[in-house]
C-alpha cells in the first residue's frame, strides 16, 4: 500500500532559484503544448496523443533557440505534456456526461500554482537530513516520517504559502491487524448541523461541526477583511501580491485544520473499536446543487471523512457498509418502523405520529443505520 507524505523543503537562495527555472519550464511547456492542440484541432479536428506531443517538444528541445530548456530535467517537461493531456481526456469525459466547463487554459506567472514534477526515481535522503533532487543537488528538508530507505513514487515540488513543499507518495508495508473488536455495530448519520452523529450499541456521541467553532468564524472573518482589502489592490503590485499572500496564508489555515479535524474525528470513531461500521452513500454533488446548503456542504468535507474511515477501518480489520442511497434513515421511527413521508429538513425532533417516540432526528437516523448491519 502507498502513504502520501508532504515534505516541507529548505533550499538555500542559489537552490531556490533553480526551483523557480523549473517552473517557470513546466509552465511555458504547458502552454507551449496547449498551443499546438489547439491548432491541431482548429485545423484537423483533433488533438494530438501524449506520446506525439513528446515527439514534437524533443525536436524543440534540441533546437539551438530553445536551448535553455535543457538546463532543468527532461522529467519537468514530460510531466507537464501528460498533465496536459490528462486535463484534455478528463474535459472530453464531462462532455460525455452533459457537463461543461474543464477546458484547459494557458497558465499565467502570477496565477498559477507554481509547481513541477521531479524524477522519482533519483530522489533519495542521506544520513544529515538532505534529499536529493535531480538536477537541483541535496537539499535541507523537515519531515515527521523517517524517510531513510524509502521509495518514492510521483514526486511533485510545490509553492504553497510561501514555502517549498515536496509531495509524494511512499510504499508502506501492510501491517497486520492486532487489535481485538468489539461485538457491538455502529451507525453514522453525517450532517450539516453536526459533522457526524454516532450510535454506537445504541449510546449517542456527537462530532462538532469545526465550522461553528469561535476560532473557525474568526479565521473566516479575517479572510472576508483580507479579501476586500486584496480586491483594492491594483493587480500585479508589490501590495497586491503581499495582500495575495495573506488571502493564501489564511485559505490554508481554514483547509489545514478542518482536514485535521477531519483526521481526529475519523480516529476516534475507528477508536471505539466497532465490528460493523455502516454509512450513508450520499449523493454530494447532489446536494452541493442546493444553493441555500452547498457552501456548509463543501466545508464540511464529508466525502474525505468516509476515505478516512474506510482506510483506517480496513487497517483495524473492521468491516464498513453503506446504506442503499434511497434508505430513509431519517424518515424511519427507530422504535416502530413508521415512515414519516412528511418529514421536513427544518424538523431537526422526530416525533412519531403511531407510537409517540420523541428523539432527537439525526441519532434516529444513526439508530436505524445501525440495525442494518
């Protein structure tokens, strides 16, 4: 199994510009790519394959007036030609669904992410904490992982938040699964108003919603007072990109800790040590279409909690289930069986109309998801 690991890099000024040559190379060979495609279908009514891309860029390369392309690693400028191409089969796969939007645009310095492939290959990690960057040399790095013997698989360097970040992936070993499970199922009904409520042998426990938190609303607020301060800037300023750095700064803060929430709440409910964890197979993009529901949706970040469980349930050896989309978990009384075909999002007490149970709706939900398994 692979593990995805961010290294935060420390290059020196001599390594960092050498960094900014390589972007500034993978971008002018996306561009350089996007061009020809878009030539090749206005004149013949399709685009040209990866591997012929390739072709048409090596003669490039070894022209005399583009020289200089040969001063960064030829893995740059092949990995940006198959993002290319990547982008053109995932914008014809919206076409086929209905979709629109995903066409491939050229990319500007000031924004784009700066970033660029490296040969995996040749990255290794020595004994005094450096790694070894094809074409670069051996660089300062910080890590939580022990790097030392390991493999590295798409290696990819990035600009985020004013720091130089290597993101790959690691080959780790399966361990086997010690741990001893409990007899008991657990249900998990996820939300808007709480981030997932669980029943766990029918004991009720709540996961906040982190986006309701003080710290959350205030880190927001100074983002909406950044944002209009940046909107003021005339753009490509010294100011601008000062106030643009800020506005990044505190994007990543918001991502960094509802992802790590995300993480903590995944652990605590693989944790309790349940036999069967079942869910709901909800339809997200469904409901990113309710304009009055979409924003809350998205920063909930449902779809990663349900990856984090699955990987680490199946670490622990417990089996994970999902409920058929069209179950009506919270319609159904878990005392009774009634389903209030009535039931309206704003009703957050189901009260059932035949036996009288009054309970709170989304722990009725996780009741009934619970008795699936």
């Amino acid at each position: 199994m692979y593990k995805a690991i961010v290294i935060r890099l420390l290059p020196t000024q001599s390594q960092a510009k050498l960094f900014w040559q390589n972007v500034g190379t993978a971008r002018w060979t996306w561009n350089w790519g996007l061009a020809l495609q878009k030539k090749s279908y206005s004149e013949c009514k399709e685009i040209l394959s990866v591997y012929e891309l390739k072709r048409e860029f090596t003669e490039v390369r070894n022209s005399e007036k583009f020289k200089w392309l040969q001063e960064v690693s030829r893995q740059v400028e092949a990995n940006a030609l198959i993002d290319l191409d990547k982008a053109y089969k995932n914008f014809f796969r919206r076409l086929r669904t209905g979709k629109t939007g995903g066409m491939p645009k050229f990319k500007s310095k000031g924004k784009c992410t700066p970033s660029f492939c490296t040969r995996s290959e040749k990255v290794k990690v020595d004994e005094q904490d450096r790694i070894y960057l094809e074409k670069i040399g051996w660089i300062r790095f910080k890590a939580k992982e022990n790097l030392t013997g390991v493999k590295f698989y798409n290696a990819r360097v990035k600009f985020e938040n004013e720091k130089w970040l290597l993101k790959c992936a690691v080959e780790v070993l399966p361990e086997e699964s010690k741990i001893i499970l409990s007899d008991v199922n657990m249900g998990i009904d996820v939300g808007v108003k709480s981030l997932a409520v669980v029943s766990y042998g029918g004991h009720k426990r709540v996961f906040r919603n982190i986006n309701r938190s003080h710290k959350m609303r205030r880190l927001t607020r100074q983002l909406k007072h950044h944002q209009r301060i940046l909107s003021r800037k005339k753009k490509g300023s010294k100011n601008y990109l000062k106030e643009k750095y800020r506005v990044q700064d505190l994007y990543g803060r918001i991502r960094r800790r509802r992802h790590e929430y995300i993480k903590q709440t995944a652990a605590k409910i693989v944790s309790m040590k349940p036999k069967v964890i079942v869910l709901e197979d909800l339809n997200i993009q469904g409901m990113m279409k309710n304009r009055h529901l979409a924003r809350a949706v998205a920063e909930q970040n449902l779809y990663l909690l349900r990856t984090l469980i699955e990987r680490k349930a199946a670490a622990s050896g417990i089996k994970v289930e999902f409920a058929d989309r069209f179950y009506p978990s919270s319609k159904t009384c878990s005392n009774c069986g009634h389903v209030k075909k009535d039931l309206k999002l704003s009703e957050r007490i189901y009260k059932c109309p035949e036996c009288g149970k009054v309970i709170d709706r989304d722990f009725n939900a996780a009741l009934n998801l619970e008795r699936l398994a």
